[in-house]
C-alpha cells in the first residue's frame, strides 16, 4: 500500500509538469498539452500496481496533477473541470490494466472518449465559451486523447517489462 502511494504522488508531479512543459493556445483560452500522455501512463501503472484500488489512486492522481496545471498556468476557471475529465481519463486507463488485447484498447478509448465529453458539457456551460468555442476545441481534445493513449500505453508498457511493477 506505501508504494501505490508513493507512485501516486509522484504520478501528480508528472502529470502536473508535462502537462505544464508544451502548451499550445486555443480558441476557448484552454490550451492543448501533452500532459494527456502522463495522465495515460499514470493510470496504468496504478492499475498495474493495484488492480482495484489502483483506479480510485489515479482519479486522485491525475486530476490532481492536471488540475494543479492549470491554476499554477493561469487557467484555475477550468481546474474541476480538468479534474474531473483527466481523473476520469485516468480511472478508465488503470481499469484498462487489467485488461488484455482489444478489450484494453477499447477501455482507453472510453477513457479518451470520457475525457472528450466531459471537457464538451462542461464548457458549453460556461458562459465566455458556449457552445461554438466547446465545438471547435473537440478536434484538439480527440488528438490529446489519441496521443495520450499511444504515448502513456507505450511507456507503462515499457515500464512494466522492467519488472518494477
């Protein structure tokens, strides 16, 4: 248990720093990141470590860690929001640990998916951005969400066969 939550803590400080370390812009004055890769892999390797309570770990970890991003960058209007659509991505990914094959792949994608949407609804109700500006960031949410899966599955696997989960 002492080491899940090591790991977890260290998953925040990744997540929050990669996600901090490339940001692009965009319409609705969010910005697109590649901290989407850290909130993956972070999943994962939580799933990996603890199949069940690995899931609420990352929750924790991966909103945590994406929401402080955006209040350390100077977009805490948008930290519940991250919070709940990275912990959310992150859940799906640590349940995708335990999965094999085609039924992993399919679990990441939700994961993305949930992402997506929930960054969707959420900002269509805030007022500065609506619909029109929730509309036009989905294009840069669904790449965030594809590259997220491919970069965080490629180094939780890589790191898994090093034995060091």
């Amino acid at each position: 248990m002492k080491n899940i939550k090591i790991a977890a803590l260290s998953i925040v400080a990744l997540t929050c720093l990669t996600t901090l370390f490339v940001r692009i812009p965009l319409p609705s004055r969010g910005y697109f990141n590649v901290g989407d890769v850290a909130v993956v892999f972070g999943g994962l390797v939580l799933g990996f470590m603890n199949p069940r309570q690995g899931i609420l770990w990352a929750v924790g970890a991966c909103g945590i860690g994406s929401a402080l991003a955006d209040i350390l960058g100077g977009f805490a209007v948008f930290a519940p929001l991250t919070f709940a659509a990275k912990g959310a991505e992150g859940a799906l990914a640590a349940v995708a640990a335990s999965r094999t094959g085609a039924a992993r792949y399919t679990v990441l994608a939700l994961g993305g998916a949930a992402m997506v949407g929930i960054y969707f609804f959420g900002e269509v109700m805030m007022p500065n951005i609506g619909l029109q500006g929730a509309v036009a960031e989905i294009p840069a949410n669904l790449i965030q969400a594809v590259g997220g899966a491919v970069g965080g599955m490629f180094a939780a696997t890589a790191l898994k066969k090093t034995k060091m989960i």
